[in-house]
C-alpha cells in the first residue's frame, strides 16, 4: 500500500514515537488504575507518574517550581482556556484577544461577552501575521482584566512576540494568558520570562502524547475560580468543591493512559532535544515553501519572516476551491492536508479567505522527510497546472 504523507501535524502529531505507544500501552496494561484514590501499590504507582509529570511540565513551562500543584490536568487546550477563561472574567470586566486566535478562544470570549456582561476587544495583526504589543496595549482599558494570546497561529504559523507582550501587560497591570496549543514541544516556553500568567497546553500535538490530555499552569498570586465541580479523591465529606490547587481545577477520573502518554512523550523530546526537532521542521517548511514559490497560480499566506514561524504554511491555487484542492491531494497523491476554516475565522476574515472557505494547510511535523516534501511540492504543480482559468 502506497505510504501516506502526512501534513496535518498542527491538528495532531502523527505518527507519534514508539517509545509513547509502547509506554502508553505498558501503562494500561501494568498500572491502569485511579492514581493516589486507595493505599494499594498499583495506585500509588500510577499516583507518582501522575505527581511526577506535573513537577517536570512546571519546569518545562517555566512555572512556579516551588508550586507545581498549579500545573493542573485538562482534557486538551480548548478546555485549559474555557476554564481560564470563565475563571478569570466576570461581568463588567475587559478582555483584550486577537485575531489570530483559534475558537477554543474566540467562542469562550463571545460567551463570556453575550452572556455574562464581560466586553472584549479583538485586535488585528498587521501583514506579515504578527500581532504588535503597541497594538495590544492601545486596546488596553481601566477595566482591562486580562489580554489573551495564541503563541503560535495555527494558519498563518507566525509566532508571536509574546515577551514583548508580556511586558506590556505586566506594565499596565493586567493579566497574560496564552494559547500554547501549536508551540508547546517544539517551541521553548518560560512563563517567567515571558510574564505569563495562566497558560493553555494539549498534549497531542508536538508534545507527542495522545488526544484526551492537555493542561493548564497558572502562576503564584494569580487566582481562577473554580466553575466545575465533583470527586477529587480527598476529603470527600466536604459538600463543595475544592479551592486549593490543583484540586480546583481538576475534576473526576484523570486521563491516565494519556498522562502515561505525555510522560513518555517528554522523554522522546528530551532525548531528540527542541532545537534538534524545530531545525529538522524549518528545514522541511522553508523547502516546502519555496517549491511553493516557483508555481504559478500558488497563493501564499503569512510567510515573509519564516525566523519567526513554525512549519506550518497554507496555501490556495488561484481558481481552485480549498476542499477541492485537499481532496485531490488525498485521493490523487495520498498526501493528507487540512482544508478550510481551521477553527480560526478571525484570520481568514482578515486575510480575505473567509468567504472563499478557507485554505489549504500543510504542517510538517518531527517525522517527515524531504522525499515527503517533494511529493507535495510535485502534487500542488500538478493540481495548479490543471486549473482552467476564466
């Protein structure tokens, strides 16, 4: 059977490495069990990876080392933000986001906004992708309470100078939340250093775990109320909800098998080191572009500064449809892209793809080859080639 390319690795990372699947699978087998919920030994086993993994994510996010009961587990990113989020604002407060945002962002605003009395602000980024900090600070008001930012967008690729941000909000006093969804495995992250207050992570893209596991870390000081409840394991008799960390944010029976996951997955990124990872990706990206470049017809979006990008680039051929387009790479080539909106409306309003249903992404991930990258390449001339222009 003809090998499939895979360039979708901004919606999940895949294959993964067979370290994850052989632990992942060890771990189920062996410890599959509640963590630290009963004095048995398979519980307490499965209690330390639980514990331990929250310790070595405090420090790869640059968090409070002292506190890592404030790295808290989450399904994925999107629910990490909607409980930011809804923990952070309240009626008659000021959110400051931006256009490059993903709906796990967009939608909790727009809720919060409609239903709950919060105003927000959705600030543009300017040609090349990037959203400036002098922007974000023009947006910022008295009732300001927290500036919200997607490290690293999901269409364009463009990273964000989130320290500069950082300062800004730090400055005017307002809270930082980021989106580390696209960035976090591959690119480096301190909190501290970035001024960050509250971040948003998934496990299952270039962090190489599973899908069902993400978190959130939230810095000393700084206070999400807790607006979900149930079984936490401890002090069951207590009628509410608890409000020390991480218990606050943590609800239910945990995704162990995706806590295995993400364990192991920071061992392979350990071992093959992020720089080592992200140099093998910009490789790839920067050849993928510029086969892009030499074919007529091909329309490229938020490529100009590729020092700042990840391996992330969306295209459309003139005259073409987006999903006619994905489809052809899939059943013609064997290629898998994603077509369409990408979850991210704001940047294909402002990049004048909204109206014709998106574009084509290619994400390159840690385990693509150059041979991957001339089919493509190879595959766009040929579709391109065949467009009948009115």
């Amino acid at each position: 059977m003809e090998e499939l390319i895979y360039l979708d690795n901004a919606a999940t990372a895949w294959p993964k490495p067979q370290k994850v699947y052989e632990f992942m699978v060890e771990f189920y087998r062996s410890t599959g069990v509640n963590p630290g919920r009963s004095g048995f030994d398979k519980a307490i086993e499965a209690g330390n990876i639980f514990e331990d993994l929250r310790k070595r994510l405090t420090k790869f996010f640059g968090g409070d080392e002292d506190a890592p009961e404030r790295l808290c587990y989450t399904y994925n990113a999107t629910d990490a933000l909607n409980l930011i989020i809804q923990g952070l604002a309240s009626a008659g407060d000021h959110i400051v986001t931006t256009n490059v945002e993903h709906n796990s962002v967009i939608r909790p605003v727009n809720h919060m906004v409609r239903d709950h009395g919060a105003e927000a602000t959705f600030v543009p980024f300017n040609g090349e992708g990037f959203v400036e900090p002098d922007e974000i600070r023009k947006a910022i008001k008295p009732n300001t309470k927290v500036v919200i930012v997607n490290h690293g967008s999901n269409v364009l690729g463009t990273i964000q100078p989130m320290k500069e941000i950082g300062r800004v909000c730090e400055e005017m006093e307002v809270l930082f939340v980021i989106d580390t969804s696209q960035t976090a495995g591959v690119i480096p992250i301190d909190m501290n250093e970035m001024k960050v207050d509250a971040l948003a992570f998934t496990g299952h893209k270039a962090m190489m775990g599973c899908t069902g596991i993400g978190g959130l870390c939230v810095r000393k000081g700084v206070e999400i109320r807790q607006t979900r409840g149930g079984g936490t394991g401890v002090r069951s008799a207590y009628p509410y909800h608890l409000e020390e960390y991480p218990f606050r944010m943590e609800f239910g029976t945990p995704n162990m098998v995706g806590i295995a996951a993400l364990w192991a997955g920071q061992d392979w990124i350990e071992e093959q080191g992020m720089e080592n990872i992200r140099r093998h990706e910009m490789k790839l990206a920067i050849k993928l572009l510029n086969g892009f470049r030499e074919i007529e017809r091909v329309i490229i979006y938020g490529c100009d500064n590729m020092e700042e990008h990840l391996s992330t680039i969306t295209i459309n051929i003139e005259g073409m449809d987006a999903g006619d387009v994905g489809i052809m790479l899939d059943v013609d080539h064997n290629i898998a892209t994603r077509t369409g909106l990408h979850c991210a409306p704001l940047v294909h309003r402002q990049i004048g793809t909204l109206e014709i249903h998106g574009g084509v992404r290619f994400s390159i991930g840690a385990f693509n080859t150059e041979e991957h990258i001339d089919t493509a390449i190879e595959a766009v001339r040929e579709i391109a080639g065949s467009v009948k222009m009115k």
